[in-house]
C-alpha cells in the first residue's frame, strides 16, 4: 500500500490511518503564542500557591475549603476561559482551554472538581440550553457564583448509560416533569449548586433535565470514602418526587444521548490534558527525589536502572504531549471552520469533537495510562518512602488510578476506537477500503526491503507508514472473516485498539521531533529525536505483538502463516541503542532538577 498524501493540511477523524500528513502541518507544544504560555504559568502558580500548601486540608474535605477555591480559580478567569465573552468568559480558543486542563492537573482532588465544574457542570447547559437557559445558569457557572455537577452513573447502568433507570413523569398540571431515582459516583455532588441529570420521559426517552439545589423532593447522600482523590466530592443524587420545571429540559427530549455522548468527546481529551499535567508534577518529584536521595555514597539518580525510569516516564509525557495538542489543533479548525459557515459556537465545537472522537477516545486510554506509569514508578524510585503517606508520591499514586475509569472506562474506549473507525468505513466516512485492499496485494507481492529513501528520517517514516499497513491488515482480515461476530470478539478488538493508539502517539511523536529538527540547531534537536525513536522503536515490538496476539486468535493455515510473514515485514525496525539514547534524556532532566522538556 502507499499511503496518499492529504491534500489539505487538517486530516478528517481518523484519516491519519490511511493518509500521510507532513510534520510543518501539524500543531505543536512549541507553537505555542505568548499569551497561551502565561496562561499556563498562570494556572501553575495558582496550583503551586493556592493549592499544594493545604492539600491534607482539602483531602480531609474541610467545610466550604474546595468551593472557596473554585471562587478564587473563578476570581482569575480559570472556570470560564472558553466560554464566550458574553457570559462572561475570555472566549479563548480549544487550545488554550486545554492548556488550562493541563495546568491544572497537577492539583490532585482540586484538578477534579475544577475540571467537573467546567467541563461536564457547565458545557451541557452552554451547548445545548436555551438562551434562557444559558443566561440563567452560564454567567454564574462562569464566574463560580454557583458550581456545577453532572449525575449520569446510576448502581446499575456504569459503562451502559443508557439503560439508567431514573425516571420522569409529567405532572397532571403540565407544569414539572417529577424525577425517581438515583444516581451514583457524582462528582462536586456535595456542594452543586446546579446538576445536569439524566432520566427517562415515559421510560423510554433518555432526556436531560437542570437541577437545581433544593430542588423540592432533590436530596444528596453523604460522601463517599475513596480509594483517591479524598478531596473530590463524591455523592449519591436522590430523587423522591422531584419537581422540575418543564423550562429545564435540556436539549430535545428523547435525545439526551446526544447531550451526554457528545461531551464525553470533549472530556476525554481534556482528561488526557489534565493527566499530563499531573504525569509532569509526578515526574518532577520523582527526580527531586532521586537527586537527593543517597545510596552507595552517592545520589540514586546516578545509577542506570534509575535513569531509565526518569527517561520512560519523559518519554511517555512528551508523546502523548505530541499527540494531545495534534488533536487539539485539528478540533479547533474544525471549530473555526463551521463557524465562518455559520454555525453557532456550541454546535461548531460540538461538531469538531465529535469529528475527532477517535482521537479523543485513544487519548484518553493513553494519557490516564501515561500518569498511571509515572505514578507507578515515581513510588518505586522513592522505594519505602514512597509507600508512606508523609510522601505526595503516594497521594499521586492513589489519586491517578480513577482516570482509567473515568470518562468511559479504557477498555470502553479502546472498544469505541475501532467500532468509530469501523461505522465511519461502512458509511463512507472514511475510505478503509481501498487501502485495506492494497495492503492484501502487497502481502502477496515479493517484498522489497531496498529503498531509494535518502532524505531525513525516511526510516522512521517507512516504518510509521508500515505500521499502519499492519492495523489495515489486522483489522481488515478480522472485519472480513468475523463480520458481525467481530463485536463479540472483544480481545481481539482492544488488540487492534492497541496499535492504533500506539502507532497514532508514535506518528505525532515523529512529526513533533522532525518539525523541531527544522526549526532549531541540531544540539537542541537531539533530545526530541532520542525520544521519538526510542518510542518508535519499542512501538514496532508492541504492534507487532498485539498484530500476532490477533491474528492468531481468528486465523488459521496459509492466511495465518501470510499475515504474521506480514506483521512481521511491517514491525521490521533498524538497530537502534535505546540505552544510551535514555540516558542522554535522563541526564537532561536530572541536570535540570525536574520535568522540562
């Protein structure tokens, strides 16, 4: 297969799999504007100063302690920095909003209830309400005047939303829509003052309603006591008879999925956002400590098995860095797109989400998984210290763990990254077909191994641009013999899941170092470089193991012994010293005294 160049510089969802894009195309953390670079520092310092100093007090849920943050967050424009100017928001763009999230998300409980607050608490209302609505309710939500929550989850309907069992019957005089029920797991429940809730009209329509504290027959139960995030307020959401004015339908009744689907789309990657910035905190400590911690007569950052942890934890950071804000950038020209077309700003934003709800579905896998890993060895380079509480490690150890849970649990999200891509083929959304079929050609052509490639990074592009042969492959074989059983057949599916996301973060890494090696001297390319190759390296192995892992589960004889020759051409990588490439990335971190690539 040859993969075609795009012709346009954004790739549609998904494309990414069958088109090649160009490194000076994509949107880069080193792109960002000056003002996007104070936003930052400003949302780092406000984590530093307002936040990490009383952070036993907030984990012990101290009366009125996190709303009177959320004041103090909303006193500095930090809950209303995409909302538009005229409900009193900065009206900035998805980028900088997911600067926001990032730099935010190294305040453990407090990154919670602000990313709650200003995510699934306010954008339901700003995307899908009423003007009345939004006049109502999103100035407030703005400023932290009132704070929002968000009640989907119900004991038995987790990961199936829709089969909730809440209910809501109009009342004889037309006035209010009465809701029964109960919801589990609600974020900022203890001290919202406004509630997006879900509920079936009739038992059938699955609708979205407002819900406003002291709602009559509305009553929250008492914190629950967690694993992490202690701080969080995490709540059960009663409803006993309670009255609803019919003005607080959201959105259309009977099509409150879309309410709820649609912004998980933005949540994912502003969690994969918010996880970044709590991986880069985690890694810092981690090599503060190392610095400083002696063994042998001498600090325990000196010894190789530690550089190693020091450098995979900055190598997984700075990939899912890459592939985060690629995203970001093609949702905010997709945004900026339809509105020159003239659609409202809720729906141009809803609309380029959803365009990229591929992307969004696999960052959220790796980006939770990215702060599960430095959490995890952050713990073990601070060895017992780390298991004690005196150490904010095992607070990031303990915090980190309900990210691959919220959002839509990873394995729902690597079941969603094929299915997506899989309907937008049958719809003709994305053309897999033609691709797919070329790779089938080629695996029965004599391979070439020569190449007449003698620019820059033509290896590494090789092996990307063979790596998705090896998805199309995989997948295309699977979809073609399993048909419709191929939905049952979930281990296969989170294989092909797993490289794709791998090969996506791989892609971006790339493109991420290549677009720097042309933008800056070659000493200060180095470093980006030992990164995407070392990534791209241990990627080949991992796509080749998920690709047999497969195949071996749905194929059998001569197409069996074919596909894995296949996987094995495509996952084919040149020698490369990994060891000596982490290195040359921990000595940089070590030398700087925290994360700062």
């Amino acid at each position: 297969m040859s993969t075609e160049t795009s012709n346009h510089n954004t790739l549609k969802g998904g494309e990414w799999i069958i088109k090649e894009s160009r490194p000076e195309d994509i949107f880069i953390p080193e792109d960002f504007s000056e003002e996007q670079k104070m936003i930052m520092d400003m949302c780092t310092s406000f984590v530093s100063a307002e936040v990490l100093p009383i952070i036993d007090r907030i984990d012990a849920k101290e009366p009125g302690l996190m709303p009177s943050l959320l004041d103090k967050a909303g006193e500095q424009g930090l809950l209303g920095t995409s909302i538009p100017e005229q409900y009193g928001g900065l009206g900035k763009d998805f980028i900088t909003s997911t600067l926001v999230n990032e730099g935010l998300g190294g305040g453990f409980s407090f990154s919670v209830a602000i990313a709650a607050h200003t995510g699934i608490g306010t954008l339901p209302i700003l995307y899908f309400g009423t003007p009345a609505q939004k006049e109502k309710y999103i100035p407030k939500l703005t400023t932290g005047e009132w704070k929002g929550s968000y009640g989907l989850t119900e004991p038995n309907s987790g990961s199936d939303a829709l089969s909730a069992k809440t209910s809501a019957k109009l009342s004889d005089d037309g006035k209010y829509y009465l809701l029964n029920g109960q919801k589990v797991w609600i974020t900022n429940g203890g001290f919202a003052d406004v509630y997006t809730v879900f509920a079936k009209i009739d038992g059938d329509k699955f609708t979205a309603f407002i819900v406003e504290r002291g709602t009559e027959g509305f009553s929250q139960g008492p914190e629950e006591h967690k694993m992490g995030i202690e701080g969080s307020s995490t709540v059960q959401l009663y409803f006993q008879d309670a009255k609803v004015p019919v003005e607080n339908v959201l959105g259309e009744i009977g099509k409150g999925h879309i309410i709820a689907f649609n912004i998980l789309n933005i949540g994912r990657l502003k969690l994969c956002a918010a996880a970044l910035g709590g991986a880069k905190g985690a890694a810092t400590t981690a090599i503060q400590y190392a610095n400083t911690r002696e063994q042998f007569k001498q600090p325990i950052a000196q010894f190789g098995a530690i550089k190693h942890k020091i450098a995979e934890m900055a190598i997984r950071i700075w990939v899912a860095e890459s592939a985060l804000y690629r995203t970001a950038k093609w949702i905010d020209e997709k945004e900026q797109e339809l509105i020159d077309n003239g659609k409202s700003f809720g729906e141009s934003l809803l609309a380029g989400a959803e365009e990229y709800a591929i992307e969004c579905a696999m960052l959220k896998v790796f980006g939770s998984e990215v702060l599960d890993y430095v959490v995890d060895e952050g713990v073990q380079i601070h060895g017992g210290n780390g298991f004690s509480a005196e150490y904010i490690i095992s607070r990031a150890y303990r915090d980190s763990r309900i990210n691959r849970i919220f959002e839509g649990t990873n394995e729902i999200n690597r079941l969603l990254t094929v299915d997506m891509v899989l309907k937008r083929a049958m719809k003709g959304r994305l053309d897999l077909m033609g691709p797919a079929a070329a790779v089938q050609k080629e695996l029965m052509s004599i391979p070439d191994f020569s190449s007449d490639e003698e620019t820059a990074f033509a290896k590494e592009t090789k092996l990307i641009r063979d790596m998705k042969k090896a998805i199309l492959m995989v997948a295309g074989a699977a979809a073609q013999k399993l048909m419709m059983k191929l939905e049952s057949e979930q281990e296969i599916i989170m294989h092909i899941a797993d490289m794709a996301i791998n090969v996506f973060h791989a892609e971006s890494a790339l493109h991420r170092a290549v677009k720097l090696a042309g933008q800056t001297s070659e000493s200060e390319a180095a470093l980006p470089l030992d990164i995407a190759r070392t990534y791209l390296y241990d990627t080949a192995d991992r796509v080749n193991k998920s690709g047999r892992d497969a195949i071996n589960a749905f194929a059998s004889g001569d197409e069996q012994r074919m596909m894995l020759l296949g996987i094995k051409r495509f996952t084919k990588t040149e020698p490369f010293n990994t060891k000596d490439a982490r290195r040359r990335i921990a000595d940089r971190l070590i030398a700087d005294d925290k994360y700062s690539l």
